[in-house]
C-alpha cells in the first residue's frame, strides 16, 4: 500500500467523504421517512402531505445546515492539516537557516516523516553540504598557498593562487548561472 504523504491526504478526503455521504443517507431517510404516505384513506393521505408539507422545509434547512456547517469544518480541517504539512517544513527551513547565520554552520536539516517537502529538504541539505565542501576545499586551497608561500616554492604558490581564483570565478559564473 501506499505510504506517500499524497495519498494519505487523500485517503483521509476519501474517508471524510464517505462519513458525510453517511450523514446525507440519514438526511434523505429521515425525509422520505416525514414523507411517507400512510395507508389510509384519500382524506388522511392529504392531511399527512400537508403535515409533511408543513414540516418538509423545517427539516431540509436543518438537514442543509448541518450539511453545510459539516463540510465548513471538514474542509477547514483538512486545509489546517495539509497546511501544516507544508507550513512545518518551511518553518524548520527558516530556523535551520537563521541558525545557520548565527552559529556560521547549518545544522542538519530534517523534517517530519510525513510533512510534504521531502524532496526539497533532501535537497536543500545536499546544496549545504555541497557549499561547506567548497569552503573546505577553498581553506585547503589558502593553507596550501600560504605554506607554499612560506617556504618560497613561487611555482606552487602561483598555482594554488591561480587556483583559488578559479574558484571565486566558477562560485560568481554558477551563482550568475541559477538566477
């Protein structure tokens, strides 16, 4: 069966759905049931229409409100539970990043199993640990030019130099490239 976030959302419009047939059954029911001709006479029958006749809008107001106010909340639940599903990633998004900023190192970003956005959390923690291993290959870069400066090795140091201007060259040219 299964299990995606998706089609849970749906099996539970599904089910919702089939309660409030259930109720609307019941409604109808009940009204056929006011409505019953009885087995009398001609004169009897008439009274019992007017009777129904009389107690039939009554009943179909109370029937269509209840009906009405039923699907209100049941489409005000489902909004509320599907927008947390949503709202809940992007507000863990927004802490892990504030963080981020704060501390200078992003944590680990993870969402509940059944929120939405799965796939844009897998990815936006793939895009950090992608930067932090750019900052560590650009620090490896300046160690080794400063070591290479240090020692005097002019060839090397104009390599790892070079390098890094790569670098800053190919973060400017793929920052241009994505907007």
């Amino acid at each position: 069966m299964d299990t995606t976030p998706q089609f849970n959302s749906l099996k539970l419009v599904g089910k919702i759905s089939l309660w409030f047939s259930l109720v609307a059954f019941i409604g109808l029911t009940a009204v056929v049931i006011l409505a019953g001709v009885p087995e009398a006479d001609y004169l009897e029958t008439l009274r019992s229409l007017s009777n129904t006749r009389d107690r039939l809008p009554l009943v179909m107001l109370a029937g269509g409100l209840v009906l009405a106010v039923g699907t209100g909340v049941t489409t005000w639940l489902i909004t509320l539970y599907s927008t947390f599903r949503v709202a809940g990633p992007l507000y863990r998004f927004s802490r892990n990043l504030e963080s981020g900023i704060r501390s200078g190192k992003v944590p680990q970003i993870r969402i509940r199993g059944n929120d939405q956005l799965q796939q844009e959390c897998d990815l936006l923690q793939q895009s950090v640990g992608q930067l932090y291993a750019h900052y560590r290959h650009i620090d490896a870069l300046t160690v080794a030019a400063l070591n290479a400066g240090k020692a005097g090795d002019r060839e090397q140091t104009r390599a790892l130099l070079k390098e890094l201007g790569e670098q800053q060259g190919r973060v400017r040219y793929e920052t241009a490239k994505t907007r």
